[in-house]
C-alpha cells in the first residue's frame, strides 16, 4: 500500500514541534503517515477532477474522523498549514468549505512522489475501512459491475507516448514563438496527472482482481449521485492513458457515445413537454428544427452558424461556452443572450425553470436525464463481458459495440415515445469510435528530439530511450 506526499516533506514534519513532542517512534511514524494522507487525498482529488494543482478540495469532518481520528485531525491540519505545505480559504464558509484545503506553491514546486505507509497501527486502519467501503461497494450490482470490469484493462503503451503527445510544442505555437519555458510550467500540473494514471493502470495490468484494484492509490471509491450519474476511478482517466489501454487479453476498446448529449438530452425534454401544446407557427417551427438537428447530431454545428458569437470558436470551445451558457446563473450574459437567439423558445423554458428552482436545477435535469438512458442500458448489459460506462458513453469491445448501440437508441426512444417514433433512425444521434490506440500506431511520436528536449529538462529521460525512439545523431 502506498499514498502520496511532496518530496521533502518527511524532513520537514520529523523537525516540527508537534511531531517531536511524540514520545513514542510509532506514534511519530502514524502522525507521519495521517499527514501524508491529507496530502495524498488532496492530490487524488484534484488529479481525478482534472483541476489546477492548488484547487480547494474540501475534506468532510466524517471523513477526517474516520480516516484521522477525532481528537488529531485539526492537529493535522495546523502541522501542514505550519509548515507551508497546504492552506485553508480565507473565509469560513458553513456547510460548504469547512475543512477545505489546497496545496501552497511550496508543495507543488516540490514534486508529487509516492511513499509507502510507515506505521503498521494506521496501515491497518486504512486497510479496515477500505475493506468496509468494497463490501458496500460489492452490495451494490452497478459498482460491482464497474469495480470488475476496471479490473479487465490493461495499459499497452509506453509512457513516451502520452508525454509526447501532452508536451511537444506544435508548429503553431513554434510559429508564434511561444516560451517553451511558459510551456513547461502550463504543463507540469497536466503531467503529473497522466504519469499517475499511467504508472498506476500499468502496474495493475497482470492483476485482474476488483480488490487490488481498488487497494490502488489513485483509485477512489465509485458512488451514485443524486442525478443518478455515477462516478468512478475510469470516467476520470485522461484522454491520453484511455487510448493507450485495451481490455481483457488484448482486445481494443470501443466508445459508443451521444452527439452533443448535454444539449440534446435538455432539448428532448423541451419537446417532451412541449409536445401536444396548442403553439403558434414560431415555436412549431422551433419545435421541428430541433428534432431535426438532435437526430441528425447537427446541434454544436447549427449553433456555430448561427451566431456571430459562437461561430469564432473552435470546437472545444464551442462546447464549453454552450454548456456554460446552458447551466449559468447569469441569464444576462452573452453566451445566454445569444443562445436565445438561435433557439429562443427553447431557451426561455430553460432560463424559466433556473429562475423558478435555482440555476442548478438546469445541470441536475440534464444529467439525470443522461443517466436515465446510459445507466439504464448499463445496467442491462451482460456482466461476464467487458463494458464500462463513463456519463454519456459507454466503453466496450468490438463485438458489442452494435448491441451497446442498439440499446441505446431503444432507451432513447423508450423515454421520449411522444417525439420519436420506432421507424426514425438515431444512427447519427449516437456514434462508435475507436478508443484504443491500433497495432500499427503504437508509439507513434510526430517528433522525437522535441519529446527528448522536453524530457530532459523534467529529469525524466533515459539514455537507451534514444534507440527506441529513433532519435537522429547530430
């Protein structure tokens, strides 16, 4: 068992005050490993959530007390806070961030590692109240289900890939003359999370028990939220590690997804309950072009074209500011205003209902809705074969990708009977794509002497990866 710390940090607790105030060395080696373990939780969280190294995580009072012990964890927390390595927000804020912490610029530019667990007395707590958190997990079918089959992937790629892929300059920032410096720094943050997805799945790959799996550090406990979305350790795996593993023995993974599913889903409930109401020309108007485009998968690309405001940006873009302007508070702003330009009926049932219920209302109704399609063809699928479902897709071999499909539109169809007949085809509402990288792409980096430089300069390259590599002698 392992956790994470900040390099350098065991010399810097074993000098403190509260840490030499402990008589006993194994009351020393447990306040050691408690420390570490708000650091790794904190670490974990951000890594799994994709967000900024010094990201405010917040830890439960329940979950400092069962992991921590309540008369220590504020203890804890004074130490870390004392000695630089995390801080608290600068106002307390009830319910909401009450054990909130994040990571202090020493922390990050002191590098993440990993440590072993040095007191057997917390060893053995930490391995109790995993054990108690996998049988409730097991009692569950749906986790059990994702917890087995996290077990079956496996990681057929050398790490060069992903580094590359994360951290070579393009052309474009070269032409633009873009500080490589400024570059390297933007990156670090993205870097240490692919190197621990990485380096933990890859260690995982002659395993394929859920338990060991679970015991994994960057592992967390899978749950079922309110809107019914569920989140587990694979739906966070970046883009990158995903494409470089494949399931079972070998076989490459498959992604069967919903076009534009956030916009989609909120639009056919729009027409849902639009549907058989005495409307004039506009709104029947409205009401056709939006069908049309959900099952055509046409919704980014329509938006683009019709708005001086969207149209501008590149996809990823495009996506984020749609989904914001869908799920924001400010109904005033730009991105709303002009949504309600390209789909005004639309969005005035939106913004009514986030006026009405609070603005989290919007976020809540879209993710329940894609939950009530792809948790509920999740959970219909054969569990002795290899599928996982990440929010809005579902991942799985290449001889069920059609059935995975197929479910899919029936689901779809199922819930919304009103607007969509049996006879009318959803091919391009859902798409199948490849996720794992194929034999004949493996290692395929567009520019080795880039990836080398850039691996230097981290303390992370090898002499002997130049013959693999190909690297040209000068």
């Amino acid at each position: 068992m392992e956790q994470y710390t900040i390099r350098g940090f065991r010399g810097a607790i074993e000098e403190s005050v509260e840490y030499l105030a402990l008589a006993d060395n194994e009351d020393r080696l447990e306040y050691l490993d408690k420390c570490n373990w708000v650091l790794s939780y904190i670490i974990l969280t951000v890594k799994s959530r994709n967000k900024p190294l010094n990201y405010y995580v917040n830890i439960s009072s329940e979950s400092l007390t069962k992991f921590l012990g309540s008369r220590h964890y504020n203890d804890i927390l004074k130490s870390l806070i004392g000695l630089d390595y995390i801080r608290r927000p600068p106002k307390y804020q009830s319910g909401k961030f009450s054990k909130s912490c994040f990571l202090t610029d020493k922390a990050i530019n002191s590098d993440i590692i990993t440590t072993e667990f040095f007191s057997d007395k917390f060893k053995k707590r930490i391995k109790k109240i995993k054990d108690k958190e996998y049988e409730e997990c097991f009692k569950e079918p749906v986790l059990k289900k994702i917890l087995n089959n996290t077990a079956k992937l496996i990681v057929v790629e050398t790490e060069l890939y992903y580094k590359g892929k994360i951290n070579i300059l393009t052309e474009e920032e070269m032409d633009n003359d873009i500080d490589p410096e400024e570059k390297l720094k933007e990156n670090k943050q993205r870097y240490y999370r692919y190197k621990a997805f990485y380096n933990e799945f890859k260690a995982l790959n002659n395993i394929n028990s859920a338990r060991e799996v679970y015991d994994s550090k960057i592992c967390y406990k899978p749950s079922i939220v309110k809107s019914g979305r569920i989140y587990h350790t694979v739906a966070s795996i970046p883009r990158y590690i995903r494409r470089s593993m494949r399931a079972n023995e070998n076989d490459l993974i498959w992604e069967v997804d919903m076009s534009a599913a956030q916009p989609s889903v909120l639009l056919l409930e729009w027409l849902k309950t639009s549907y058989s109401k005495d409307y004039g020309n506009t709104i029947e108007k409205e009401f056709n072009l939006c069908k049309k485009l959900i099952i055509n998968g046409g919704i980014y690309k329509h938006i683009s074209d019709n708005s001086e405001y969207f149209k501008p940006l590149k996809y990823s873009e495009l996506k984020k500011e749609t989904l914001s302007a869908l799920y924001e508070e400010d109904l005033t702003s730009v991105k709303n205003i002009e949504l309600q330009k390209v789909f005004p009926s639309f969005m005035s049932w939106l913004n009514s209902i986030k006026q009405k219920e609070g603005f989290k209302i919007a976020s809540h109704l879209g993710q329940s809705i894609e939950a009530n399609i792809f948790v509920n063809v999740f959970k219909q699928l054969p569990d002795d074969r290899f599928f996982l479902i990440i929010h809005d897709s579902i991942l799985c071999t290449e001889g069920d990708k059609e059935l995975v499909k197929e479910k899919l539109i029936g689901r779809t169809k199922e819930l919304f009977s009103e607007i969509i007949s049996n006879d009318e085809n959803l091919d391009k509402l859902f798409k199948i794509t490849t996720v794992s990288i194929k034999d004949e792409d493996l290692s395929n980096n567009k520019d080795p002497r880039l990836l080398k430089e850039y691996l230097q300069s981290i303390g992370e390259w090898e002499d002997d990866w130049d013959n693999e590599l190909n690297i040209p002698i000068y």
